[in-house]
C-alpha cells in the first residue's frame, strides 16, 4: 500500500527536514511553490494545454485547440473490438491476437499482448456506457443467444 502525505511548511526548509522524512522511509514526490504577487491576477485563468500523450485516455487525442479532447477513431475501434470480443466470451490472449491480425497495434507501435489488453480493462469500463451507446456498438453487437 502507498502512502502519501502533504507537509506545509511554514518555517525555513533545512536539509535536517528531508533526512528526518528520508530515513522515515518517505520518497520526495514533488514541490510546490508560492509567493505572494502584487500583479493582477486574470479574471479566468487560460486553460491548461495538454501535451504529454501518455496521459491521455486511451481513445481520445488532443483536439486542435490543444486544449480539448476528442474522440481518437483508431483507439476507439480497439476499444470497441476488445468489448466485442469480450462480449463473445473471448480469453484475453485471444483478443490480442485478433487486434494483432486485423493490423493493429498499440499506442507505442507494438505488437498486442495479453497484458496489454488486460492493462485496457479499466479504460474500457470508464469508456463503456459511451461506447455501448454509440452507433458503431449498436450496429456490430452481437447478437443475443438464446438457449432452449
């Protein structure tokens, strides 16, 4: 289990601080400063542009503005594969053999495994009601099985 705690440090920083935390076993995250400002602050701040592409959902890409997302047609037809395939019972390895025989390939441009479709799930169950809804699920569900 990971720990995390937030320190507010009113005082002077010394380097007895950081070795008292370090020899507690905690690991320096990050930093945050501040300082007081007597420039006027915005009304709205601008938004935040996203640039590191690992952050982003599996499905969606940086719109044009390079502020928004939207949906990426090429994941989101990975996404929408996996659900199928999982819909018809399929084991994980064999989903990444069909994504790697119908040509796809992930984000980093290798091969699919059973790890990285495994590694989708999450992903999928956030994107799931929006992908069951769309008009591509709709068309290409499979159809329900009857047992008599």
């Amino acid at each position: 289990m990971k720990e995390t705690i937030r320190d507010v440090v009113t005082g002077e920083l010394t380097l007895d601080y950081f070795m008292k935390r370090s020899a507690e076993g905690w690991k320096l995250a990050s930093v945050e400063w501040t300082r007081e400002s007597e420039k006027a602050q915005p009304a709205t701040a601008l938004p935040q542009v996203l640039t590191n592409w690992a952050d982003l959902p599996y499905g969606l890409q940086v719109a044009r503005d390079g502020v928004h997302l939207e949906e990426n047609p090429l994941e989101t037809a990975v996404l929408l594969l996996i659900l199928e395939q999982i819909v018809k019972e399929k084991r994980i390895h064999e989903i990444a053999w069909q994504l790697n025989m119908q040509g796809y390939s992930t984000r980093h441009g290798r091969a699919w495994s059973a790890s990285d479709v495994f590694e989708m799930l999450p992903r999928l169950i956030e994107a799931g009601p929006t992908l069951l809804k769309s008009a591509v699920w709709q068309q290409r569900r499979p159809a329900p099985q009857t047992t008599h």
